[in-house]
C-alpha cells in the first residue's frame, strides 16, 4: 500500500515520527515498522529532507519548514484485527499498522483520504467521521483515529435502528454490518437477524446503548478463506474475521459478535484506569484484564443463549471448559487474577522461541475471568437471593465509569480501578465486607470459588466425566515412530509429575505393559484404579528412569443438568434459570 503522511503546521523542532508498536485493544508488542520501506521525506516545497533513525520506530525530521511529508510503501498480508491485509480483493487497513504519526501532535484532528485501486469500485467502512466524500474521512484525534479500522472493499452493506427499550424515546443508534464474505446473498440475513437479537440482549444488559459517535456501531466482518480468526472492539466498530462462512459457521461467528459488541461498553467506555490512555509506544499493562476481558467472555455465551442462539448445554460446555481450568490448574497457586491479566503482552499474539511453563503457572486472562463471571454473578445472586445479580454490577460500573464519557472523544475521563469494582459489587449487593471478600480472596488472592456449591442453585452440578478412571493427570504428549514423548509441562501435583516426568521424556512402560502410543497407554491406564500405585518407565535424555507412583483420578469434569442426572428442578432452580437465561 502507498501511503502518503502530511503534517502541516510543524513546530521548528525535529518531527519526531513513528510507526506504533501496539494496536488498541491488543496487548503485547507488534513492531509495524518492520514492513515499511520506501521511505521518502520532503517539505512543504518538496525539498528532501533526510531523517535520523534513533531507533527501530521513528524518524526524527529536522530542517523542515513547517510542513512534513512523508511517503512510504508498506506491506501487510494480514486480514485479521490487528494486521494490515492488501489484496487483490481489500484493503483491511489497522491504522496502528499502516499510518505514521508524530509525537506531541497527538491532539490534533487527522483527515484520511483513500485512493481506490484502478479498476476497482471499492468502498469504505469505517467507524471515522463520514464526510460529504465517500473516500474522504476525518478523525478528532489521533486516539480515535488508531481505533478506526477501515475495510476498503467491496463487501455488502447491512443496517438497521438498534432495537430500543419501551419508553425511550431517544433516537435509536443505527447498527451497520459491513460483510466481505465469499458466501451468497442468501446467507446474510440470517446473520444479520443474530446480530440484532445480541445487540438487543446487551443492551439489556447495561440498560442503555452508549452514544456511539455519529450515533452510528458499524460492524467490519471479513469471513474469508484467507482471513485470520479474530475479533477487536473499538469504539463505535469491531473488526470480525474468520475462516467460517456464514452458511455454516453463523453460530460461531455470532459468539464472537456478542463477545466484541459488549466491549462496547465494557473495555472501551467502562475503561480500566491502567489502559487510558492507549499507549502507542510501549505494551500496555492492565490488572483489570480479567474483568475487561474475562467478564465480556462469560456475558458472550450468556447473551447468546438469552438471545436464543445457544442452549443451556452448549452453554454448559463453555463454562465447564473454564471452570475445570481454574479448579484444576496448580497455576492459581502463584498467579492471581490480576497477576494473569499484567501477562497479556506475553500471550495476546505474541510469539517467542523459547520454552515456557505456562501450563503449570499461567491460565488465560478470558478463561479466569469468566470463571470469575459466572461465580461473582452466581456469588452475587445467593447472597441477595437471587435480587441482584453480575448485570446489576455491569449496569452499576456504565453508570458510574463509562457512561460519563469524555471531554474529549476518545478518552474516558472516568476510568475504574480493583477497588472501584469492589465498591460497585458493594453497592449492589449491599454488603461492602461480602465486596471485599471476594476481591481479595478469589481476585487478587490465590483463592478458587466453590464452584459445586454456587451451581447447586441453578440446578447444575459439578461431576466426574469419567468416575473410577486412572490417570497420569493431564499429559500433553506426542508420539513418532513408536515413541510416546511428553510434549509439555507435566502439571505440579499429578501423578506424572510425582513420578518425576518432564518435558521431552518418553514413556517405555507402566508397570510391565510396553507403551508406544498414547492409545496404548490409555489402554494401560484402564487396567487400575484411582490410588493403585504403578512403576512408570521413561527414558530421560536417553537414560532410563524408573519411578512408582499412586495413579489420579481421571480429571475431565462437566456441569450437568440435575434433570440429566434423573433429578427434579424445584421452583428455585427453575426461577434462578429464568433469572439467569430467560431474554430479557
Ligand atoms: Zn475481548
């Protein structure tokens, strides 16, 4: 892509100009000047200019005469969130991936101008201000002008008035959906009527849409066989890609519509202190990822099932994928819930050659945090009996942190911290040391909830997937020319780590059955008990180590229904589920 960079109005100082190493709502580093080249300065008369390159982002223009300009070539083969993708069939255009921008000019209103390749009729969508030109668009700042995706395409064009509730009269924002897919026309409104019933449903969440600027939420959805999954909330607009076409992905897709339009509201108005500003220049650091991220996953499922586009089982299996990780992971012991949320910039997109020990000491910010959603809502609802719950929190923080806004467009002059959240869960429960507990214990402590007991209410229970099964623990493995190799950390506690098998071991036996396979060892495994104890053979850089040990109790679990298990729900059960799953 040629991009050309005008900054007119220059102090007398050297410009500093940069690319951005991080994008908003993105946590670890990307280092976008690496696909720049071309690069070719001049002044307002077109006199060149020659930069001085003080590091691998910036180029430092002195000598000018007020105006700068700039003119590069990037490269970007990238259609996701985060990335700039040029092709044959788009510009997906990341601004934070594409445009220079120079410091202390931060404040400053941008205008950007696209340039249709010849031959094509391609148009733009885009949360940036519209203007009297179709190609023509303006920013307020540079904040909200890197958290303005724009697809340059040639994708159809959905809209429709966001449903209100009764008795407001305020003007409905008007939702667009901006599809570039390679489906038919037919599979469009399908997906397009998905998408109104969870905007509907998180509107009744937070009890209020937010005041998208020009009263306009545009979703850019790019279901491509070469795009990248992925899913980034901005503003007024979120980035969708995926591989899945809407003809049989629609459900899937859908989720990640729920997940990103919550955002919405929570992350990008109901802001945490820590990621306001974003920060251009640095990764940005956040305690709060847990509830910024975390909670918008487990209010995603819960949306779609209260939109009903998901069932309480399909519900089920997403919660207890969470649920088992943080009840079972040894990894709670040494990193709380904020500890977690500081590691994004070494997990969200990142990448790295090195070995890690993430297995035993590190458990996504989402997974944690939607643990945390469904227990602080389920926590929340048994001590108020079922008056209160997460939503009354969620509606408590719009009210108090994003619905205030900013002066400026952009920012939000109102950002939370830990201990804002605490006094929110006070004020809506009633009861500031139940608050208090719960942060200090399940949040920024080492503390697991107890899940058995808090899912008792709505008529679900925690059990075994496969009761009186032996096990190694969890064991990633994998297996080349009759040799079974552990492919991972063994986790802290299990019987495999006991036995003292690491990374890269490879099992030979359990007591005199010879392994070779992972089939072969289940084969093994389901000839004991729980507590039998075995002698596990395993070379170990070539040497072969034996050790004995009592075998675990299998540790797959899901949450069930009661009436699954031959149960009968009570009025209670079936008023809590209502509560909890009934559209609102
Ligand atoms: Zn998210």
């Amino acid at each position: 892509m040629q991009v050309e960079v005008v900054f007119p109005d220059v102090p007398t100082a050297p410009l500093q100009v940069r690319m951005s190493r991080t994008s908003p709502g993105r946590y670890a580093l990307h280092e976008f000047s690496k696909n720049v080249y071309d690069v070719v300065v001049t002044d307002g008369a077109g006199r060149p200019l020659s930069p001085m390159r003080p590091n691998l982002h910036q180029w430092d223009v002195a000598g000018h005469d007020g105006t700068v300009r700039v003119r590069y070539r990037i490269f970007g083969d990238r259609t996701d969130g985060t990335y700039l993708g040029v092709d044959a069939t788009h510009a997906h255009i990341n601004m934070p991936a594409a445009l220079m921008w120079a410091r202390g000019l931060d404040r400053r209103p941008a205008q950007v101008t696209f340039e249709r390749p010849a031959g094509t009729s391609w148009n733009v969508a885009t949360q940036l201000f519209p203007t009297d030109n179709s190609m023509v668009f303006t920013a307020p700042n540079l904040q909200f002008l890197f958290d303005s995706p724009a697809e340059f395409g040639p994708g159809v064009l959905e809209t429709f008035a966001a449903p209100m509730s009764d008795g407001d009269s305020r003007p409905a924002p008007t939702i667009r959906v901006a599809i570039h897919h390679a489906g038919t026309a037919a599979d469009v409104a399908p997906f397009v009527d998905g998408v109104r019933r969870i905007v509907e449903q998180a509107r009744r969440v937070f009890g209020e849409y937010p005041a998208f600027e020009n009263g306009t939420y545009t979703f850019l959805a790019d279901y491509l066989p070469w795009a990248s999954g992925d899913g980034m909330e901005h503003r007024n607009s979120t980035v969708l890609t995926s591989r899945g076409a809407l003809a049989d992905s629609r459900i899937d897709l859908l989720g990640t519509v729920s997940h990103e339009f919550i955002h919405a509201w929570n992350v990008e108005r109901i802001r945490p202190r820590t990621l306001e500003p974003f920060n251009f220049e640095d990764a940005n650091v956040s305690g709060e990822l847990w509830l910024a991220e975390g909670v918008t996953s487990y209010y995603d499922d819960l949306l779609m099932t209260r939109a009903g586009l998901i069932e309480l089982p399909a519900l089920l299996s997403d919660l207890t994928a969470v649920v088992s990780q943080v009840t079972q992971s040894p990894a709670t012991q040494y990193r709380s819930a904020e500890d977690m949320s500081r590691m994004a910039p070494f997990v969200d997109a990142a990448s790295w050659i090195d070995r890690t020990n993430w297995p035993n000491t590190f458990i996504s910010y989402y997974v944690y945090g939607a643990a945390l959603g469904v227990g602080l809502d389920f926590s929340i609802r048994e001590k108020t009996g079922n008056v209160k719950s997460l939503d009354d929190v969620m509606r408590a923080m719009w009210q108090r942190h994003g619905k205030v806004g900013g002066r400026e467009v952009g920012y939000v002059d109102a950002p939370y911290t830990a201990a804002d959240v605490r006094d929110t869960i006070a004020e809506v429960s009633g009861d500031a040391a139940f608050a208090a507990d719960l942060m200090r214990r399940f949040v920024q402590g080492h503390e697991v909830m107890d899940y058995s007991r808090l899912l008792t209410q709505a008529g679900l229970a925690m059990r075994s997937r496969f009761p009186g099964r032996a096990s190694l623990g969890v064991l990633q493995t994998d297996q080349s020319a009759g040799a079974l190799r552990v492919s991972g950390p063994t986790r802290i506690g299990s019987a495999a780590y006991l036995a003292g098998i690491d990374v890269d071991d490879v099992i030979k036996a359990v007591d005199t059955q010879a392994i070779g396979t992972a089939e072969q060892l289940d084969a093994a495994l389901k000839t004991f008990r729980p507590g039998d104890r075995v002698t596990v053979t395993f070379l170990r850089r070539g040497r072969s180590v034996k050790a004995e040990v009592p075998l675990d109790q299998d540790p797959h679990i899901d949450l069930v229904t009661l009436e699954s298990t031959g149960g009968t729900l009570s009025g209670a059960h079936k008023a809590f589920r209502t509560s909890w799953l009934a559209g609102k």
